[in-house]
C-alpha cells in the first residue's frame, strides 16, 4: 500500500511540473505571438489600382475583414455593419482603418471591390491583385478560404467561397488584438472598437 501511495504521489508531482511547464510555455509563445505584427508582408492593389502593403495596418488600429463580391448575406451584412459601427467610435474616420481583402481574386477586380465597396461604405478600403499573392496573403492571416462548387455536378462551374466570417482588430502596430465574431452582439463590437483606441 506504501508503494503504491509514492507512485501515486510521484505521478501526481509529474503532472502538476508538466502542467506548470506547458502553462509557462503557452503564456511564454502568446506574449511573443502578441509582440509581432500579425499576417504577413504583401503587395497588392487597392480598390482604385493602387499598390498597397501591410504597412497600411500601421498607424492606426486596424479592422480587417476578408470576404468577396459574390457572397449573399455575410459580406455585405458585414460590411454594412461594420460601417455603422466605425461611424460611432469614429466619426471623423481617421482613427481606425478598415480593410476589406478578398478571398476570391479570379473574380474580384479593383473596379468590382470598388463598386461593390463603395455602395455601402466611403470608410473601408478594398482589397485584391493576382490569385497567388492574394491566396498567400490570406493564408498569412490563418483566414481560412475554399471555393465551393454551387452545383456539386460541375465542379468547373459557378462557385461560392466558404472563409472565416470575423472582423480581425489590430492595434497600431498591427498587432492582433481581437475579433468581431459574425452575429456578436452589436454593443460587443462597438466596445471592442472603441477598446481599439484605448
């Protein structure tokens, strides 16, 4: 019973140093993770065909958003919203810049991210340029992206985009700081912002 006690005792000591050890380490990479920009360098065209780099997302806070043209409900609800949110924690739209980036460049020109863009807000800026550096670009991000047939019968035809529907927050030095979740609570995100400025 006596060695059956020290082994347990062991075994128990053994776990609480491995859980000590994996929780210093977890907190050790998150603080140096949150150290770093967050992405990837890029060059791609903005929605008027203007060269634009990660050094857009510095400055200022950031509120990135990848999407497409094409999509049926979450992007434009998402963009509508955002707008409405940016319009109350920032009113002049110089303290936080939006990006919308995205997730299908075979389709998504500068002039369609503009048109597209333009009719819901003056305030986020669109983002695409050729399927390669922007397909590296949105893995850079860990945004998850898949074209997905409409018909499953002809997988070379009319495609929809499955991507992460949330809104990144970076900090000034483009950070990661946060998200806005599809559907989050109104009242969340606009505190999320305004916790941006802070």
């Amino acid at each position: 019973m006596k060695t059956f006690r020290l082994i347990l005792w062991i075994l128990v000591a053994a776990m609480a140093l491995a859980l000590g050890w994996l929780t210093y380490e977890w907190q050790r990479t998150e603080t140096e993770l949150s150290a770093e920009p967050y992405g990837v360098p890029f060059e791609l065209v903005d929605q008027t065909g203007s060269p634009i780099t990660e050094a857009a997302f510095r400055g200022r806070p950031t509120a990135l958003f990848f999407g497409f043209t094409h999509c049926p409900e979450i992007c434009p609800t998402t963009l509508f919203e955002l707008d409405g949110w940016l319009r109350q924690v920032d009113p002049e739209g110089d303290r936080i810049g939006a990006y919308f980036v995205t997730v299908d460049p075979e389709r998504d020109t500068p002039e369609l991210l503009n048109a597209y863009i333009s009719g819901v807000s003056d305030r986020i800026t669109g983002i695409t340029g050729p399927a390669d550096k922007v397909n590296a670009a949105v893995k850079g991000f860990n945004v998850y992206a898949k074209k997905v047939p409409v018909d499953s019968a002809d997988p070379e035809g009319e495609y929809t985009m499955d991507h992460t529907a949330s809104v990144f927050l970076l900090d000034a030095e483009g950070r990661f700081k946060s998200t806005i979740a599809w559907g989050e609570n109104p009242e969340n995100a606009v505190t999320k912002l305004e916790n941006l400025l802070k």
